[in-house]
C-alpha cells in the first residue's frame, strides 16, 4: 500500500510515525515545496497514484479565518477538493479531517456522526465546505472529525497553559466552553486502523471522554508538576476573541467504535503527552 500524507502539521507528524512503523510506502508532503491551494494538486496526486490520501494540511488559525475568510476556504474547502479530484482520476481513496466545530455546540448537546451540521464561525465554515466539496467529487472517503487536537510541537491547548502557568504563575480559564481533548498520535493511530477497514464514511475519532476547557487546563498542570497553581474559573464571555468557538460540541464516536476502533480516555492521552513534551514524570 502506498499512503500520501499531506501536511507535517502536529497530525501530519503524528500520522508519519504511525505509519513508519508499518510496512506500507509513505510519501509526505508539505509546504513551501507543495501547496494544496494550487489546482495543480490535482494532477500531482494522479501522477503519483497513490493507494490512500490523508490530508492533515488545513488552515488551523480559528481567529484569523475571521479576517481572512478566504484563505481559510482555499486551504481547508478548494484545497481537499483537489485533492479529491486528483484521487477519483487514480482510484485512490480520501481521508479529510474535520472539526467539532462543524456543529452548533448547543448547551447540554452532544454529536453522533449522523447529526446535522450547523457551522457558525469562519473556521467552522470553510471545514465544513471542505467535507461538502470533498463529497461531491468522491465516494472512496473517509470524513474524521476530531476535537481540541494536541500533539508534539504544536500551538496547542495544553501547551499553551503549561507556556502560560511558568510565565504568569497563575492562569483565567474558560469552564463553559466543552470539547473532546484529541491526542494526535492517538487519533493518527485510529485513522490508519480505519483506513485498513475500507469502510467509507464518517467518523468521530476522539479521545474517549469529555471535559470543560477549565477542567482540562487542571489536568495538564497536574500531570506536568504544575498543580499547584491557581487557574480561575471564568465564563467565555470573559474571553474576549475573534470568533466564537460553539460552546458544547462534543462528538461521540459510535461509527467507529462499532467497528472496534476507541480511543482511550482523554486524561491518560493527557499524562502520556506531558511525560513525552516535557519529560516529566510521576513519583
Ligand atoms: N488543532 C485543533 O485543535 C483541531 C481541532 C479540530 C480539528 N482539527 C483538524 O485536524 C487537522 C489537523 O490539524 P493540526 O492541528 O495537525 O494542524 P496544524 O498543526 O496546524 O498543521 C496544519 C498543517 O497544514 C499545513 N498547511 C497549511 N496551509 C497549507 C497549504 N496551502 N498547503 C499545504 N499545507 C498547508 C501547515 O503548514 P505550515 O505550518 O507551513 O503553515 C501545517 O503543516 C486539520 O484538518 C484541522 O482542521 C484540528
């Protein structure tokens, strides 16, 4: 089997080591050398031929989409589109990563796989036309949405509160805003376990569990040594920022656990990503 990974982003990287320890080919590929807002993706992909495309490139800046709703849509709708399109000419298959974020969050909810979309933010809109696009001109596909990913390297979440705990010693953190928290390399390996099924379609695969951004900032101060500073409970309207993320979106993984396919509980990923980022350990 021959997988194209697209993008060396904190799922790129994760989806990479995955596969390196399996005996497939990989070809991966990344900015500035590939672009995927270049229709010319489309005859690239045909070209190489691959049996299995994952893309992890995406314009992952929530707030700037806001001002910049069309970059955001080049890169995460007419981008995959490309993609999908140079995949239909050689028989491969797609898999595209969505977000959450693709749903309206309302208090109290949570999402299957079948639920209806309702994308609000500039973000959320340009994913959300990348699964539509991806859809019409493909049907070897697999939909992925993920929630809150974190993974080495990255600006992520949890990064940020360990940055901001040693920098400002005590932290204000959102507690009405919940998301599933998504390891990457848990979420690559899940994808690759789906790949090998064949079995097209859409799929939730987040870390098992759900929490309040407050709640999960408690927990990556605990498991990096950092407990014992003080993080303040605050509402989102507190959080004055350029889009407004949904504020309950929280996916629940049936497609894929019916098919054996679970991620562990979030907290563990949580413990594992802060022994292995910033080498620390539990006495
Ligand atoms: N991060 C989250 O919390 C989150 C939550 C839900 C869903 N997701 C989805 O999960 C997927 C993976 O996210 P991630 O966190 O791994 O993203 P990431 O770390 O931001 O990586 C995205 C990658 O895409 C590349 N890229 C951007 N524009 C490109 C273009 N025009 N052509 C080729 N590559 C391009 C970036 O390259 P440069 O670094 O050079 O810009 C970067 O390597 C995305 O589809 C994202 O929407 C993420």
């Amino acid at each position: 089997m021959h997988v194209l990974i697209v993008g060396d982003g904190q799922l790129g990287s994760a989806l990479k080591q995955v596969y390196t320890a399996k005996p497939v080919q990989i070809t991966v590929w990344a900015q500035p050398v590939f672009d995927i807002t270049q229709p010319a993706v489309a005859d690239q992909v045909a070209d190489l031929a691959p049996d299995v495309v994952i893309n992890a490139a995406a314009w992952t800046n929530v707030d700037g989409a806001e001002s910049n709703p069309d970059g955001a849509y080049a890169v995460n709708a007419l981008g995959p589109k490309y993609l999908a399109e140079g995949c239909a000419r050689c028989g491969a298959a797609l898999v595209y990563v969505s977000t959450n974020e693709v749903f309206a969050g309302a208090p109290g909810r949570s999402y299957r796989e079948y639920d209806q979309t309702s994308a609000s933010s500039a973000y959320a809109r340009s994913k959300l036309a990348g699964e539509v696009a991806v859809a019409a001109a493909l049907r070897e596909l697999y939909i992925v949405r993920v929630s809150w990913l974190f993974g080495a390297g990255g600006a992520n979440f949890p990064a940020k509160i360990i940055a901001g705990a040693d920098r400002l010693g005590a932290l204000r953190v959102v507690a009405d805003e919940f998301g599933n928290p998504t390891y990457a390399p848990d979420a690559a390996a899940a994808i690759a376990q789906l790949v090998e099924t064949g079995r097209y379609g859409t799929y939730h695969l987040v870390n098992e569990g759900w929490c309040s951004r407050y709640q999960l900032a408690r927990h990556v101060l605990e498991s990096s040594g950092r407990g014992h500073i003080e993080v303040t409970p605050i509402s989102h309207k507190e959080w004055q920022r350029p889009s407004q993320p949904p504020l309950h979106a929280v996916l629940v993984n049936q497609a894929g656990a019916a098919l054996g396919i679970r991620l562990r509980p979030w907290g563990e990923a949580v413990e594992e990503f802060c022994q292995v980022e910033f080498a620390w350990q539990k006495n």
